[in-house]
C-alpha cells in the first residue's frame, strides 16, 4: 500500500502535472545543467556514504548529475514526472533499460540505476527499495508551499529519514514568482522536523528569474 495521502484533487494534480510537462516539451528546462552541481560535488562527502550506497534524486529530470553519482561508485534511484526526461537521460548516457510497470509508475532500470517515472506520491518505499541518503537538488523548490508540506513527510516515510544534501534557494518572493520557490531555513526545519538541519554553504546567484539578490543554500540534513 503506497505511504501517501493525496496531494491535490484531481483535477489541480493534473493541471501541475500538464505544467511540468509543458515545459520539458517546450524545452524550457532552465532548472538542467550541463555540468554536475557545483554544490554536489563540493559537499557529497558530507553524506559520509560508504562506496556503493544507493542515492534517492527525486524529481530528477535528465540531470547529469546522475552519471556523475555513479561514477563515484554509487547507485542511483530517482523519480520523474516526465517519460521524455528519462528516456533523454538513459539516451545520453547511452544505457537501453528495461522497463516494468510499478503500479502506476513506470520503472526504469540498468545496473546501478532505478528511475521511477510518474507521480512521486505514487511512488511508496517497497517501490523504492532502501536506500542510504537523499540528494534533493530541484524537488522541494520546484513545489508551492501547499505541496512542500505534504513533499518532506512523504520523501521521510519513502526513505526512512534518510541523511540528504538538499539545495534551497532564498529571495523576496514578492518580486516574482517561482518555480524555483524559495524555502527560507526557518521552512527547512519545519518540514523536516525529525532532522537536524545545517547550513554548509550560502551562496549569491545571479540570473535567478531576474531577482537580485538571490541566494543558493546547501543543507546537511541528518536523522535527529
């Protein structure tokens, strides 16, 4: 039985998800980059993993910083809205997975690689399989308040309060409005009140939506 509750009604689930969609088919992904994230790489060690520990991304997109965890010697799961995104991520890493249906998911699979394609409320943690920590990069930034508060409990229940990296950003949210939305660190604790949140890096970004000044947080977050 999937260890969620309903995010949306119906009909407001499905206009979030026709959003995301519409962006990954316009190709307005400004969210991908080419390179790893500067702030995974700088503080992965923080995670303390041992070689081979299986890293949870949700909301994963094609990001490259997939490739990039399994060339440090880990397993990678994640889990996607959008199909496109995953086979894009599986071509450029030229990989053929298998694919099988996980209840309403769809699941992509090759050695050291599990995508979950579909509603990540959908997604439970016998779907998921254990896993050692949670690198959140483009998750709880890209949901509005309203779904953030039912996003952290569920990510907790599928990962059993696993240690994660998690990226936030932060800026006056009354200039413009998000995706990425920003989570200040008060809100950080408060989603995830059986962590400990610390900061490891606060940085200036430019360019974000055209907001100045905007800032980039990494934060350890560690079972409390």
């Amino acid at each position: 039985m999937a260890l969620c509750t309903p995010l949306l009604h119906h009909d407001e689930a499905d206009m979030d998800h026709d959003f995301w969609h519409a962006k990954w088919e316009s190709g307005q992904i400004g969210f991908h980059n080419d390179q790893p994230h500067s702030k995974l790489v700088a503080h992965l060690g923080a995670l303390t993993l041992d070689p081979g520990a299986r890293i949870f991304v949700p909301l994963c997109g094609k990001t490259v910083d997939i490739p990039w965890l399994m060339a440090q010697g880990f397993r990678v799961a994640g889990a996607e809205l959008n199909r496109s995104a995953i086979e894009q991520l599986f071509e450029d890493m030229q990989i053929t997975p298998e694919t099988r249906d996980a209840g309403s998911l769809t699941q992509f699979s090759a050695p050291g690689l599990d995508i979950f394609v579909g509603d990540i409320f959908e997604l439970d943690s016998d779907m998921l399989g254990p896993v050692d920590a949670v690198y959140d990069r483009a998750a709880l930034v890209a949901l509005p308040a309203e779904m953030r508060a039912d996003y952290a409990p569920h990510i907790d229940r599928l990962t059993a309060c696993a240690p994660q990296l998690l990226i936030t950003f932060e800026y006056d949210a009354s200039t413009v409005s998000g995706p990425p939305f920003p989570v200040p660190g008060d809100e950080v604790a408060r989603r995830y009140p059986k962590h400990t949140a610390r900061l490891l890096e606060k940085t200036r970004v430019d360019g974000l939506k055209g907001v100045s000044p905007a800032l980039e947080l990494a934060w350890h977050l560690t079972k409390a």
